[in-house]
C-alpha cells in the first residue's frame, strides 16, 4: 500500500499556500522555536540557530539506519538540514549542527530533492533537524506537489517546537519523530542552553499528538502517521529518564511508539562536561528501558 501525504489536500485547496505565507511572516520576528529569537531573519538578522532566510541542506539520500517502521525495505528519504536551534555539547551530527557544514539551496532544488528521493523507492520524506527551515520547506513541499509528491512527511526534530509553528504544520505533517531530551531544567540549560527545554517539549508533544495520534503501521509494517518519540539514555541518569516516561504514559499514550537510544558516545564538547565524557553502561540502559516498561509504556523501536 502508498500512503499519501495529508500535505496532498492542504495543496489541492490552496490552504498550504497560505500556511507557507504565515510561516514566512513568522521569520520578520522570528518566533519559529522554543528560543523565540525575536530576530528579522528577513533583514539578515540571525538569532541561536544562526539561519537566515535561506536553507542550508548536508545531505540527503535513502537511510537504513532510522527506526523499522520508517525504514521499511526501500529507506527513509532523509533530508539533513544544517545549523540547530540547540547547543547540545554532545551533539552526535556536531559537524552539521554547529559547524553548519553544508551548502544553500533553492526552493526548487530542495523540491528537486524531495522529487527525487520519491522516485528511489522511498517510504517517506524525512525532515531531520527542519524546526528553523520551517517557512522554506513549505515553499520547497508547494513546488514538489506541483510535480506530484505524494510521501508521508516526518518532522524529524530537536523538540524545542514554538506551538505556533506546530499549528501551522497541523494537517501538513504525518509523522512527528521529536527528541525528548531532558526533564530537569538544569540539565537542558548546562548542556543545551535551553532551561525551559522540559516545559517546552512538553507542550509540544501534546500538540503533536493531538494532530497525529499514536503511531499507525500498514501490514507490511510501514508507518504512515503518528507520533514516534527517541529518548537518548545520558550517564548517570542526566536525562531524567524516569520522569520523562512517566510523562509520556501518564499524559500522551501508553500506546506511544518509543525508541530508548543507547548509541550515547562522548562528542563535540561532552568531554568538558563530566560524566558525559564516557559511553553509558550496559545497567544504565537495562534501567532506562525498564523504567519505561513500569510507568506502562509497550511499544519498543526495534
């Protein structure tokens, strides 16, 4: 079975259009993330993510290495936009979120890109890292419908979502994929620079699963719409772990499609921040994912 993107009527009815202007006018004042910058990224102004009014891609291709449902047998059609509206000192992609390393795009080449990863087989777009390209994708996904996109699109993100943004993407995306980082703001600000990270993400989430639900499989197991949420297990319990997946059962869905991530290893600048100078113990990871089972959640990432 082909699951169409829900972007698909928002375009036939012009209604995308006027989400794409809203976006847009958004990058004036600039309010895209959690940090609400305040800064005119029209006039060049740049705020945390330091992103203008252009977008900046890495790379893009058909990935193996994402979660089952979204994987599938043909990959998930990833996008990896430069630059982050975090500053995680352990940044695993560090070179693409810090560093930017990247190159700038038209809107008609990043549709391009959309294009062609349909035509590699792929299951879905997926948009890794998109919350400060927001009104740029939109304009990118238009052009893309024009030449008949038609694939799920996953918002593949930080968590540090502006409600405000989320709206405007209510009816556009299909699967949200969020990080949830932290519980505790002391953490969120000592190694992200965002002590209201834990509020934030919270809201979030809820908004996220208000507009998409739990996560929906096909019978080949392919995900087509939902909520799929990555928890990364931190040393010595930094993360907040227990909390966070009492929050998730208690207040999203028990039924929430969860990937608790035990590929922690210290990089950029984890070695200055002990004990995120070294990997998680096997018992650190055993305790995270039986710390979710107890609060009642059931549906594992494999």
């Amino acid at each position: 079975m082909k699951h169409v993107g829900s972007y698909r009527s928002l375009w036939e009815t012009g209604e995308l259009e006027k989400r794409q202007a809203a976006a847009w006018d958004r990058l004036i004042d600039c309010d895209l993330c959690g940090h609400r910058c305040r800064v005119n990224r029209l006039a060049g102004e740049t705020g945390i993510c330091r992103a203008d009014d252009t977008v900046q891609v890495s790379s893009f291709g058909a990935h193996f290495g994402e979660e089952g449902p979204l994987v599938g047998t043909r990959g998930s059609g990833t996008i990896f936009f430069t630059g982050c509206n975090l500053k995680c000192v352990f940044c695993q992609n560090w070179d693409i979120s810090q560093m930017r390393m990247g190159r700038t795009l038209s809107d008609a080449e990043l549709a391009k890109i959309m294009i062609s990863l349909q035509k590699a087989g792929c299951h879905n777009i997926n948009l890794v890292t998109p919350t400060h390209y927001v009104p740029q994708i939109l304009k990118a996904l238009i052009l893309a419908c024009e030449k008949g996109l038609r694939l799920p699109l996953v918002y593949n993100c930080g968590g540090y979502e502006s409600l405000t943004t989320l709206e405007i993407l209510d009816g556009v995306i299909d699967i949200y994929m969020p990080d949830v980082k932290y519980a505790h703001s002391e953490s969120a600000l000592r190694f992200s620079k965002a002590k209201d990270y834990p509020t934030v993400v919270k809201s979030a989430l809820k908004e996220m699963h208000r507009q998409v639900g739990d996560l929906m499989v096909d019978d080949s197991g392919i995900a087509w719409r939902g909520l799929l949420v990555r928890h990364l297990v931190l040393p010595e319990g930094l993360a907040g772990t227990e909390e966070i997946m009492g929050f998730i059962a208690d207040e999203i869905s028990k039924d929430t499609y969860i990937n608790i991530m035990d590929q922690y290893r210290p990089e950029y600048r984890a070695g200055e921040h002990p004990p995120l100078n070294r990997r998680i113990t096997s018992h650190e990871y055993k305790e995270a994912v039986r710390m979710a089972r107890n609060a009642g959640l059931h549906r594992f990432a494999r």
